[in-house]
C-alpha cells in the first residue's frame, strides 16, 4: 500500500505569546512542531505500512526551514520525504495551497493519503477535502481509528458530534486525522542519524510541478480569499472586581447580583 | 448575477439543528443590507414539512432535496446536490455550521464550483473595501492562532462568498408562525456511482451526552477546583440554577470530566445567560469560547488571572469555600421567593 501523509510545520501556538504593550504577537523563540493531528497522520501511516506492508511518504509545502519537520517525519519511520517549497507557493489562502499539494500529489502514486484534520496555527480543517477534490477522489474526515485495512480498501471510523460512522472505502482515497487516531512514537536515535545521514528530503520547486500546476490557481492570486485586516482582540471591558471579600461577603454579592440579572 | 444569502440548514435524523436557525438570523440582516432574499437549503430524506419552520425563523424561501440517499450525511451526495443548487442559482453567499458535517461539506463545495471558504467566523457583515468601494463584500471575522489574532477575510471576485460559523455564535430569530415563504422542491439526479463510500455502521451517541450549547447557565470548573470530586460541588450548583456543568481544556486534559464538556477553542463555543468560571484562569483558547456569556462571574485565588479581564463580576477567592456556601444561599433564596 501506497501511503502519503500531508504535513504542516506550524508555531506552537501554545507558546505564542501577546507583547501587553504593543499588542502583538511575540514569535521570537516560539518553537516549531509538526501540526498534532498531521503527526497523528503520519503514526498511524506508519502502523497501516506494519500492518499490510508498503511505503509511506511525507509532503510539506512551507518555507524551506519546514526541512526540520520533514527529517523529523524521516526519524520517525517514514520512507521519503518531499518539500513543496517556492515562493510562487506563498501567500496562499486554502484553495491556493490544496491545489498546489494536489499538484505535487499527482506526481506521485498512492492508495491512501492522509492529512490532519486541521492546523493550530489557521485550525480550518479545509485543505485535506479542498485536495481530496482536486484529485477526484473520496474523503473521509474526522477519522478517530482506522478499523481495518487491506489493499484496495480501508474501514474507517468517522466521528460527529453525536455518533459515529464505519465507514468502508475503496482506495484510492484521502482520511483527515483527529489527534486520537493515533498516539505518535518518539524518534529514535538511530532514526534520528539516519534521517540526517542517510535519507533526503527531495525539494519539488515550481519547475518540478510545471506539468501538474495551474498557475493561476497558485500563491496569493491564486487565492480566492484574501485577508482585508488583521488585529488583535479588544479584551471585554473589565467589570466588578472584589480582592477582599470573605467567602460570605463573597457569596452574598453573587446571589444580589444573579438576583438583578433575574438569574435567580 | 449572483444574488441572495443561502444558508445550509443542517439536519440530523429529520431534526433541524439549532445552527442552522442561528446563520438564517445572521443571513436576515445580512440580505437586509444586500436588499436580497434569505435561502435556506434542506437536504434530506423525508425531511420537507421541515421548510415551515425554516421558514417561520426567517427563511423567504426554502430550497429542499429530498432523497433516499441524503438520509445519512455522506460527504459526495450532499456535495453533489449543493453544487447543483449553487450551479442553477448562482448566491451571492452560501452559510455553513461548523460542524462535523459542514466543515468536510464546505471544503469540498467550494473547491468543486471554485470559490473561496473562510472557516469558523465569529463575525459577518456587510461592507466594501479601498480596493472595490462599489461592491458590497461579506466581511468575514475569524480568529487564528489560538485566538490571539482576528482576521477579516473577503472573498472579492469568485461567488459564492462561502463562511462556516460555529454553533452558538450567531442569534436565532423567534419563530413568527403568521410568515410565509416558498418552497422549491430541487431534483438532483443520483446515481449508484455518487455513494462513493459505504457506512458499514451508525452508532449514535449516549442519549446522556450533554450539550453545553444548549445550557442557559454553565458552571465551569478548571484546575484550581482542585481535584475531580469538586465536579460534584459544581453540579449542585447547576442543579439550583437548572444549569449544566462545563470545564476548560485543563480539567479535561486531566481526566476530571469528559471532553464534551470542554469550553473553548478546542472544545465548543457557549454563550449562556450565566458563566461561572470556577478556578479557571482564562488561558486566551478558554476566553474565545465563553466571552459572548451574557453575564460572567470568576472565582479564582489568583487575583492577576486574565479570567478576571472579562469576568463581569469577578472575586478573589477559594472555590471551595465559596461554592458550597453559595449553592445553599441560591437554594435558600428560591425557597424564600417560592414561598412569596
């Protein structure tokens, strides 16, 4: 079985900080991560190549530094790595960036792709179906375990909100993984020596793409969708405040108050 | 020319989900501006007496597809109908829940009839930009990173202008059962072909599951209630205020309580009458799921917590020591004005 997993370095964002002066952003010493629920993907890529045998590769489109999380990918077990990487790429909305990896996907052969469900940094969960359309082929999102496997066929369960699916389909086809699909391994040491020494992460560029890309569907005027603004939150005015009321005191206040907002 | 505000009115086993009812308040104002008609779109199985009610909270008219093979959501079916509908009718804006289904259905939409998508906003209107000061564009608010940053989007020269919000985020109208509006019954041509995957199995979920979404008053509690049997203090609590019981990432990535109780960004978006934070301190991810609570009390030891910046009433003190006093005082003042 052929396995592709899609993969985006992205900030921890539960690292990001705001400057309570400037009201920005402090990205300055904010570690890069493979995005959870991509690893989530890339795990279980590798536990459905141990259990019915294959290859499994790893994509990334992003700035040539993303390399880290490609050879982390690399550590981790995986067969190949490629960086879709050019500035042609950049300023791409979700269409612009599900057709340029589609694009680099239809240079490759493959039975089963998956993605994250969604990135931390944009947490829209829209390129994984955005590229299954582009390559025509099914989806299943929102995959919680894959139930079983065989060649030409996997068995997904589908979560929703209030139950869940098992779902049959034929491959090719594209899974978006939740983080509970499951729990990434650690790197090994000699994983790790072996994804700097011994394995590349193959740079496709523009030029390598120029028979499966439409260019104006690339970048930022490839994007339908363009950002008019961006601004940080205006925090909700602060309102009553109390430091030194005891529990009573404390209990009294909220019961007159719930009573006023007829709560009570 | 592209015209009107769709809205997907998501149904589950025939039931209308609240979200759907919530974008078609949202699309009222919005085609008020745009001088258009609100559409509202049902796909189902033996679900078309259900365009009434779309109808009576707002909807001019009702677009219906009813067929055999919508009655459970799969993803080409439904997106089969909806390009078919978007193809023929040409909106102005399409409006999606993001839900489970919405957000694998919108995707897929908008990369079908190629337009652009903007996911989980919190805000929506009418405006221009510097760019195109004669055309009318739906500004499209979300957050990213976490919520430490909101964007506006605009989507300024493809149609449909697509959006999914999340539930909870948008007001539903009362139902006015004197309004009328149209009908249309839509014809799509399925073939065996389109049930391109094959469901083996639905489970549903727990009847028990709880739906924070729906509460009037959420009590939440967080890592400073301590431990897991605190829960128990908190739910008397909800018991005297008819609320139910919800928690932040923290208590959730603990253990303490399931995950369907989790407010936030990673959990679900409320905005009851009452939100008591417990302990919480109000990491920013907890802030953007809980901040449109009508009203807002934390208790916290921590008098610098950010919770604080948003609490409408905000005390510096021990849960422990405030909530079961305060579940006694609220049972005590009900029996008094019961007994009035």
């Amino acid at each position: 079985m052929k396995i592709v997993v899609c993969a985006k370095q992205v900030p921890d964002t539960t690292e990001v900080k705001l400057d309570p002066k400037t009201n920005t952003l402090i990205r300055d010493g904010v570690p890069s991560i493979i995005n959870p629920d991509d690893k989530a993907g890339i795990e279980a890529a590798l536990q459905l190549k141990e259990k019915v045998g294959g290859t499994v590769t790893v994509v990334s489109m992003g700035p040539p530094q993303a390399d880290a999380a490609l050879r982390e990918a690399l550590a981790m077990g995986c067969d190949e790595a490629i960086l879709v990487t050019d500035r042609a790429f950049g300023g791409a909305d979700t269409w612009a960036t599900s057709s340029t990896i589609a694009a680099a996907l239809k240079k490759l052969d493959y039975d089963v792709i998956i993605t994250g469900r969604q990135a931390i940094d944009g947490d829209t969960a829209q390129v994984g179906p955005q590229i299954a359309e582009h390559l025509g082929i099914p989806q299943v999102s929102y995959a919680e375990e894959i139930v079983e496997a065989e060649e030409g066929k996997l068995v997904v369960k589908r979560q929703f909100e209030d139950r869940y699916h098992i779902i049959e389909v034929k491959t090719p086809c594209l899974i978006t993984a939740l983080a509970e699909l499951a729990t990434p391994r650690y790197m090994t040491v000699h994983g790790i020596f072996d994804a700097y020494r011994e394995k590349e992460v193959k740079v496709w560029t523009l030029e390598e793409l120029k028979d499966t890309v439409d260019m104006a569907n690339i970048g930022l005027k490839g994007s339908p969708t363009n950002v008019k603004q961006s601004f940080t939150k205006q925090a909700k005015g602060k309102g009553l405040y109390y430091k030194d009321l005891s529990p009573e005191d404390a209990v009294e206040t909220i019961v007159a108050k719930l009573e006023e907002r007829h709560i009570i | 020319m592209s015209k009107d505000v769709y809205v997907l009115a998501e149904q589950r086993d025939g039931e209308l989900q609240k979200v759907g009812l919530e974008l078609i308040g949202k699309a009222t104002e919005l085609a008020a501006d745009l001088g258009q008609q609100v559409v509202a779109i049902l796909l189902g199985s033996g679900i078309k007496d259900k365009a009434e009610i779309l109808i009576q909270h707002g909807a001019d008219k009702v677009v219906v597809v009813d067929d055999p093979m919508l009655a459970e959501y799969v993803t080409e079916p439904y997106a089969k109908a909806l390009n078919e509908i978007i193809k023929k009718n040409d909106p102005e804006i399409v409006l999606f829940g993001a839900t489970s289904i919405g957000r694998d259905l919108a995707p897929r939409v908008s990369a079908r009839v190629h337009t652009g998508l903007t996911a989980d906003c919190t805000k929506l209107d009418i405006g221009t930009i510097d760019a195109m000061p004669d055309t009318k564009l739906l500004l499209m608010t979300r957050p990213a990173f976490g919520g430490n940053i909101m964007a506006t989007i605009v989507c300024k020269d493809h149609r449909p202008q697509m959006a999914t919000v999340r539930p909870g985020v948008m007001k539903a109208l009362a139902k006015d059962e004197a309004r009328k509006g149209e009908v249309v019954d839509f014809k799509v041509d399925f073939t065996d072909a389109d049930m391109n995957v094959k469901i083996r199995e639905v489970v549903k979920g727990d009847s028990k599951t709880v739906d924070i979404t729906e509460a009037k008053v959420l009590i939440s509690g967080g890592r400073g209630i301590g431990s897991p049997d605190f829960f128990e203090k908190l739910q008397e609590l909800a018991d005297v205020l008819g609320g139910v019981v919800s928690a932040s990432r923290a208590a959730v990535d603990s253990g303490w309580i399931a995950k369907d109780r989790q407010v936030g960004q990673t959990g679900k978006t409320v905005r009851p009458d009452l939100y008591m934070a417990c302990g919480i301190s109000g990491a920013i991810q907890h802030v953007a799921g809980m901040e449109s609570a009508e009203y807002i009390v934390a208790i916290n030891t921590n008098d610098t917590a950010p919770i604080f910046d948003v609490a409408d009433l905000g005390i510096v003190g021990d849960v422990k020591a405030i909530v079961p006093k305060l579940t006694e005082a609220i049972a005590k003042r009900k029996a008094e004005k019961a007994a009035q």
